[in-house]
C-alpha cells in the first residue's frame, strides 16, 4: 500500500488533480478531492480531501522555507477543519504515530510534542497521544485511539506520521494532509487497522511528512536522506506553529 496519493500510478489529472507554483524554490501546492466511492477504489485510497506540497529545494533553502509552506498548510488545514466541521470549542485528540527511537519515524511524536496545550486548564479541550509502534508496545494504535475517543468523548483527532516515498528524490521535501485518516505501517505492509472517520465515527485529519523509502530487495529496510534530523525538527516545528495558530 502507497502513503502518497499522488504515487497511485493512475492519470491524476483526468480526475481533477491540480497543481500550483508557491512562487518561490519551486515550491508546489497540489490537491486532489476523492469524492465517489468509484474515484476512491480506482485510487486505492479512502475518499478525502488530499493536499500535498513538494519543496523539491529544501536541503538548500531550509529556513527560507518556513514561511511559504506554513502560510499554505494553514490555509488547507482551516479548509479540512471548516470542511468537516471541526470548530474551536471541539475537544480534539492530537495523536503522533511512530517510532521515536528511530529518526526517521519520528516525525508524528514530535509534531505532537511542540504542539502547545494546557492539561491543567479546567476547560482543556485539547489531548495528546503518542502511542508508540505495535512491536513496542503491542498495542495497536487505532485500539488506544478508540477507547480515548469514546471515553472522553472527543470530537475529532489529528493524526502525525512520518510517510513512505518511492522516489527517493522526495525525502524530506513532501508533506500530505488529508481528511480520509491512515492506517499505521501501511507502507511496510504491516497492516494495521486504518484510523479515520469511519471507524472511529468522528472527523480524522491526517498529516504526514514524507521522511523514508523503502528498500525494494528488503522491505523492512528503511532508508532516509542524511539530514533527515534537521528535515524532522524543520516540518514538526512549522506544522507545530500552524497548529497552535488554527486550535
């Protein structure tokens, strides 16, 4: 199974996908809406909105960066948030998925963990999970994620991941984000339960930075770029920022 939509191998542009120039490093903003049950199992993907920018020249411009792709996530996480719903008084589970011990999977725990919140509140409204991976804990994500969703009654959940890429030309500069949820470890074909709204029967936007390849010989063998480690703080501190200015 892929993590990025626009990796399906189908004719993208004959079902409504469209692409625009950010104006500057030949940054991009794409969208796709799967909206028919059709368009979802020609795609092999879960019917959403998908978003998806590439910073093909963000090793070069790091900093530089910041400010064009925050100004566009905020745009389309409002519109995924609008679109379904998600207000400011909503309780909301934030839920960082991954592996924090390994680079670069970690990109969902520390998106998670700068995200400013006040657990003290007498009226917090804002949660965070981390979760962990099934072989660490033997917990399976979704089952941690539905007992919190029913027992506090939460009203939507954001998801972080760090996604798989098979071009390699690709890591560390894509970031997707959705309202059609994921499934953890669905790249590495260890099928999980998938996390959205239609097991969970609550909203589920779904952010991921695309952070690893897959070695084709040996599945299990996960490759990443080598400044990965400035690439994971990059995207969890930008979309961290995002966040604290949308809750």
């Amino acid at each position: 199974m892929l993590d990025l939509i626009d990796e399906c191998g189908q004719d993208l542009t004959a079902l409504g996908y469209e692409t625009v120039d950010l104006g500057k490093f030949n940054a991009t903003s794409s969208k796709l809406f799967v909206d028919t049950t059709a368009k979802a199992n020609k795609l092999g993907f879960e019917k959403g909105h998908y978003f998806i920018l590439n910073a093909p020249k963000l090793s070069y411009f790091l900093k530089e960066h910041e400010n064009i792709l925050a100004k566009e996530i905020e745009m389309r996480l409002r519109f995924l948030f609008k679109e379904n719903n998600i207000k400011k008084k909503d309780k909301i589970l934030l839920v960082g998925i991954g592996n924090p011990k390994i680079l670069a999977d970690s990109f969902g725990v520390r998106a998670v963990e700068k995200i400013s919140f006040m657990p003290f509140k007498k009226n917090n409204r804002i949660f965070k999970l981390m979760p962990n991976v099934f072989n660490s804990t033997g917990f399976n994500a979704y089952d941690i994620i539905h007992l919190l969703v029913g027992a506090f009654d939460i009203d939507a959940v954001v998801i972080f991941d760090s996604l798989a890429t098979e071009n390699i030309a690709r890591l560390g500069t894509s970031i997707q984000f959705n309202d059609a949820g994921l499934t953890p470890g669905s790249a590495l074909n260890n099928f999980g339960l998938a996390i959205n709204h239609s097991t969970l029967h609550v909203p589920c936007v779904s952010v991921g930075a695309v952070m690893m390849t897959l070695c084709k010989e040996k599945r299990d063998l996960i490759l990443t770029e080598k400044d990965a480690e400035e690439k994971v703080e990059f995207f969890s501190s930008v979309v961290a920022k995002v966040f604290d200015a949308i809750l």
